[in-house]
C-alpha cells in the first residue's frame, strides 16, 4: 500500500507515520502504568523499593516540650543532654514556647540525698524565724536579750520563707535544684555565723557584754546558753550539714533549662565578684562604735576563733557571689543571689536593730554600708531573674 504524495514530490510510506495522539497515552501508561503489566501483555521492569527506615524499640528518648527552644538549636543543646541523662526517671518538660517569657526545664530524679538537703534547709529557715524572738542567755535569773522585736523578727522572715519554701519543694522533687542552691547559699553564710556562735557558747570565757542585746543593761558577768542561742547554732549548722549535702548530691539532681542565660554568665560573673567585694567591705567594717569598749569586733578588731569566724564569713561571700552565675540552670543563680542578700539583709537589720537600741553603742561605716551591700546583691537577683525575660516578638 502506498502513501500520500507530498509537496515535493516524494511518497511517505504508512509504515514511518508518527503516533497519533491517542497512541501517546497508552505509551505511557505502558512505561508508567502498574508494575508488571502492559496493554501488550508483555512484562516491564519493576521499579526497586525504597528501603524503609528501622526505628528503634521502645519509647522514644523525653524531650522538652518545645520542639526548637526560643533561643534557637543550640540554646537547646543543654535541654536534650539533660532529657537523655534523666531517661525513664524524666519527671517535668516545661516551657512557653508561644511567648519565649519562661525557660525551658528538663527536670529528672531527685535523689535522697537531695530531699535530705531540702529538708535541712527547710530547719535552717525555721530556726532562723524562731530564734529573733527567743533570750540568749541568762544571767542572775534574768534573761538577756528578751529578742529582737517585730522589726528583728521582719528582717530575718524573707530569708526564713525562702528556705522553707524551696527545702520543701526539694524534699517534694519540685525544682530539685533551686533548694540545693538555697542551702548551699545558706550554708556558705552559716559557716562563719556556726562559729561565731559557738564561740558565744564558751560561757566560761565570754562575759554578757559579748551577746548582741538591744536596749538592756547587761553586767559584766559570765551567763549561761539560752534557747536563742541553740535555736542560733541549730540553724547555722542546718544550713552548713544542708550545704554539704547540696555538694554531694548536685550532679546527680537533674535539672537544667534551654542556656539562654549562658552567653549573659561571665558579665554577671563580673558584676557578682565586684559586689561581693563591695559587701565583704561593708561587713568587715563592723556594724558599731563604743567608747567602753563593747562594739562587735569587724575583721580588724576580732581576734582568735572570733577573728576566724569572721574571715569565714566574709571570704564566703565573695565565693558565693562570684560561683553562682556557674551554675545551672538559670534560676539557680537567681536563688544563690536571692538566699545571700536575704541572709545578709537579716544581718544588717539585726545589726542596726541593736545600735539603735543601745544607748552605749555608736553608728559607724558598717551600720549604713550592710544593707547597702545587702541591697546590691538583692539587685543582682532582680537582674538575673529578668535576663531570662525576652520580648514576645524578639
């Protein structure tokens, strides 16, 4: 059979038509259509398998609740090593992911050693509420130092309610750390007060004129212990045994946030060494003046295990405040800040309390610079509690 003559002249052969559009479909779906089968009948090829991907057994591994943390893939790096260290023991994931105001939190197990540690810092705070309210000691059937007063007691509440609070949370396995924080604090100041204390209790070589009494005559007399002065020893020891436990236990204690705070630690690490300098001066100073000779002794002044006291006391302090931004996570140095300057405020009140009620006793340096000092470390609290504070749209 021939073809159509063309233009030229020349004729096609039917044989080298191209396919018509109704061929090119079915050409297709040969190629493309279901493995294995074509309109021919003929096989075709069957295309290889995508291997599917194994996951492993069991649950996969917790993870903090938000998916990417505010402050982007490596501000969560911290959150999910402390996700895979705490394991099945993974207790809480928090976090605000839609504002970015709060940090993200892993918190795992809280070891025994941990609630034990809460539990001393929750004493220590009691004692330190008590104790303003009880005599020191007595002498001659008469009691000396018939307390502090409500301005006294005010003055040691913030740093009796914090410990109470966060020991209880620790024991509770609730922000297991920040009661480790608080304790150590604690502890770190409790050291120099334990011995100051202790050597108040050597009656036998002290005289009343030695006790810190406002407003009340005291003779020049041995004097024998009071509850005040137990209830004082039980809580700085509290507070030291507590600290000690912290130590032991704080790396076992799983807790840590999204290391937002991390880029902002050697800044505050500055700012809390030249504050914690600034407070040693001001209560190394001593906090009264006499011209018969019955001031608190300062750094200066003091002498044998008073003067040890009190290079323990001050020295800790300058410890405390340039260690704390160290720690994780970030609440944890807003808690060693919060702890230090209300003990320390406690401290200046107490101090001032007994100047202003002893006619005898002068104001000095240290009287006005100890809650000046307090204050500051107060501040550095403020500042690292809002560091943690971003902006909904930042």
């Amino acid at each position: 059979m021939t073809g159509r003559k063309g233009k030229s002249g020349k004729r096609r052969s039917s044989r080298s038509s191209p396919p018509t559009i109704k061929q090119i479909p079915g050409s297709i779906r040969a190629v493309t259509g279901a493995a294995g089968s074509r309109r021919d009948g003929k096989p075709t090829a069957r295309r290889p398998e995508r291997p599917k991907s194994r996951r492993p057994i069991g649950p996969p591994p917790p993870v903090a609740a938000d998916a990417e943390p505010p402050g982007g893939r490596m501000a969560g790096t911290a959150v999910a090593a402390a996700a895979v260290a705490a394991g099945p023991d993974l207790a809480v994931a928090t976090g605000d992911a839609g504002s970015g105001r709060r940090d993200s939190l892993v918190i795992g197990r809280t070891p025994a050693l941990a609630r034990t540690a809460g539990g001393l810092a929750a004493i220590a705070g009691l004692a330190l509420a008590i104790r303003p309210l009880l005599p020191l000691g007595t002498t001659g059937g008469h009691r000396i130092g018939r307390g502090l007063g409500a301005l006294g007691f005010l003055g040691w509440l913030p740093a009796a309610i914090v410990l109470v609070l966060l020991g209880a949370a620790t024991m509770a396995g609730r922000l297991p750390r920040l009661g480790l924080a608080a304790v150590g604090a604690a502890g770190a100041l409790g050291v120099g007060q334990l011995i100051h204390w202790l050597w108040l209790a050597d009656t036998g070589a002290r005289s009343a004129l030695d006790l810190p009494v406002p407003g009340q005559a005291v003779p020049a007399t041995s004097y024998s212990v009071g509850p005040g002065l137990v209830v004082a020893i039980v809580a700085a020891l509290g507070a030291v045994l507590g600290a000690l436990a912290a130590y032991a236990s704080w790396a076992d204690t799983v807790m840590e946030d999204d290391g937002r705070f991390d880029r902002r630690r050697p800044a505050f690490a500055s700012a809390g060494l030249v504050v914690g300098a600034g407070t040693v001066i001001a209560f190394g100073a001593g906090p009264s003046s006499s011209a018969l000779g019955i001031a608190a002794a300062g750094v200066t002044q003091a002498s044998g295990w008073q003067l040890t006291g009190e290079l323990a006391f001050v020295a800790l302090i300058v410890v405390a405040c340039a260690v704390a931004p160290t720690l994780r996570p970030r609440l944890a140095v807003v808690t060693v800040w919060l702890v230090l300057g209300c003990v320390l405020l406690g401290i200046a009140v107490e101090n001032a309390v007994v100047v202003g009620r002893s006619p005898d006793l002068g104001t000095t340096f240290g009287t006005v610079a100890e809650p000046v000092a307090a204050g500051l470390v107060l501040v550095l609290a403020a500042a690292a509690a809002a560091a943690g504070e971003r902006r909904t749209g930042a």
